[in-house]
C-alpha cells in the first residue's frame, strides 16, 4: 500500500470530503499528477490523425477538461479553506503569545469590509508617523 501525504496522515476529522479532497489534491498537485495530465494531452493529440481531428475528436478533449476544471475548482478551493483556517489560527496564537501585540487583532477576518478598512487607515497612520520619524532622525543625524 502507497503511503499517504504527510497532510492525510495527519488529519484526524470523520469528514469523508475533506480526507477526500486531501488525498486527491495532494496527487493531482504532484509531479505524478501532472506527468498523467500531461500523457492524456499527448496521447488526445497523437490520436487525432486517426479520428481525421473530428468534432467528436475535439469534443472529447474540451469536454473532458472542463468537467475535470469544474471538479477541481472545488477541491482546490477546500484546500484553499483549511489552509487559512490554519494560518489564521497560527497567526491569532502568535498575537495571543506576544505581550505587546494588540489582542483585538485576533480573528479580524470576522471584520466586516468597513472595520478591515478603519484598522487599514489606522496602520496606515502608523506607518506614515514611522516614516516621518525616520526621515527626522536622519536630517538631525546629518545636521551633527
């Protein structure tokens, strides 16, 4: 038996689609996935002298991977998901673990746009009055 990804040994839960979408994107995200991707383009292509590149012969090919795109969209954008679920806790416990950093930064992908957009002004404030302290003390440094 093929041994699992690192991230499928790992995950604990009894949800059937995320180990699914697991298992499936960690192969179809290898070198193996895309050298098979890529032998079914060549063999399509090498075929269609055969089929005389008929529309049947090109509808094999266009629909196959737009059913196959579809399908992806989904397992990729579950991966997507659980990736920044985990960043973001990740994130939220090196706030947490900093004496001085700003606990109400904890979960502000909960924010609406507007809250995202008053603390965005805010740090924006921040860095401009760091910019400018950094401008002042090099004039005064060049003024000694």
């Amino acid at each position: 038996m093929e041994k699992q990804p690192l991230e499928v040994q790992t995950r604990t839960t009894n949800d059937w689609f995320g180990r699914f979408a697991a298992v499936t994107s960690s192969w179809l995200g290898s070198k193996w996935g895309f050298s098979g991707a890529a032998l079914l383009v060549v063999a399509w292509a090498a075929s269609g002298p055969l089929f005389h590149y008929s529309d049947g012969w090109q509808l094999i090919i266009n629909t196959g991977t737009n059913v196959i795109t579809f399908i992806m969209v989904f397992l990729i954008q579950n991966t997507q998901n659980r990736d920044a679920r985990a960043i973001n806790l990740k994130l939220d416990e090196l706030i947490r673990a900093i004496d001085q950093a700003g606990n109400n930064m904890i979960d502000i992908e909960d924010l609406s746009d507007l809250e995202l957009d008053e603390l965005q002004t805010r740090y924006e404030k921040v860095r401009a009055a760091c910019l400018a302290r950094e401008a002042r003390d090099k004039h005064s440094g060049e003024l000694k």
